[in-house]
C-alpha cells in the first residue's frame, strides 16, 4: 500500500521536474533555439494553436531561426506572436514564405534578469514538488489506521528522501541554466 503511494508520488514529482525543466527552455541564451517557442501560442482562425502544429523551425545559424509554416497565410499571425512573446525581445521579419527571427546580443544587465527569471521557474517548480509532498503525506497518514504508525513514519522518511531528491533534480538543472545564461 505504502510502496502504491510513494510510487504515485515519485510519478507526479518526475513531471513537475520535466516540466520546470521545459520551462527553462522557454528562457532565451545567446543562442537560436527551438525550444524557446515550445510553449508559444498562435492565434490561428480565431484559436490559440500551437506554433509546433503550423510551422517547423530550423536553426540553420547560432543566432538565427528560421519558422516555416505549413499554410502560407498563417505567416502574419505566427510573426505577431513572436514578437509579442514576453522576455525575448526580438523582431521578426517574414519575406513572404518564412518568419526569420535573429537573436540579439545578450547584455549583462538582460543575462542576470534572465537568470532571475529561471530562478523563479525553478522556485515554482519546487513548489509543485513539495504540493506532491503534502498530499502524498495527507494520504499516508490517512493509511495509519490500516497499517501502523511506524510503517507510517517509515513511509514519510521515504517520502521525505524522495522529494530532497527530485529536488536536488530541479536544483542541478538549474545550475546548468544559469551557466548556459551566464556564459558570454
């Protein structure tokens, strides 16, 4: 019963890793990267699509991408969302067939705010794992009718030790983004 739960719980703490992992991608390096518009939205006939389901993107440069949509006359609305995307800052141009997006240069004032930015999605993500936590702990002591107060307490220091874990997870991909963000 005890292992059912932890295991339920280190399921749930894995994608709130994943996802605050897919959050650090959504912030900006130096570099063009795919991943920065996983999450961008485009106002396709009046409904918020996915910009991965109406173009592809290539980076054929560091600095540059490349956004190719699929029908030609969604190209207006996917170079509205780009430019209106928050924390990118960036102007995209479209030459008729393609949304071209050049990343400028990183200034150290606009690296630490995006280190600050990471930073917060990281907090944010630690939260989701201790929410994980709490409920996990709520079911357990829910248990101690059934199995014991000592399986209970022996649950919980699993529990505990799983979170520290996930955790330290979220922590080391933070480090790593900061580096990334941090290296000129």
């Amino acid at each position: 019963m005890i292992a059912d739960v932890l295991a339920e719980a280190a399921n749930r703490m894995e994608r709130a890793v994943e996802s605050g992992k897919e959050d650090f991608a959504t912030v900006r390096t130096g570099r063009a990267n795919p991943q920065m518009f996983q999450k961008l939205m485009v106002d396709y006939y009046g409904s918020p699509t996915p910009l991965q389901q109406l173009a592809s993107l290539a980076n054929p440069e560091a600095r540059t991408l490349l956004v190719t949509p699929y029908d030609k006359s969604a190209l207006t609305a996917i170079e509205a969302a780009i430019r209106d995307m928050p924390n990118l800052g960036v102007n995209p141009t479209n030459d008729g067939a393609v949304v071209r997006v050049t990343m400028p240069e990183l200034t150290e004032e606009r690296r630490k705010e995006y280190v600050k930015l990471v930073r917060a999605k990281a907090e944010d993500a630690r939260v989701r794992v201790r929410g994980v936590r709490r409920q996990t702990k709520d079911d357990l002591t829910s248990l101690k009718d059934d199995i014991g107060e000592d399986e209970v307490a022996r649950g919980e220091k699993d529990l505990d030790a799983l979170t520290k874990k996930h955790v330290d997870m979220i922590d080391d991909a933070l480090g790593i983004k900061e580096a990334e963000l941090l290296e000129v």
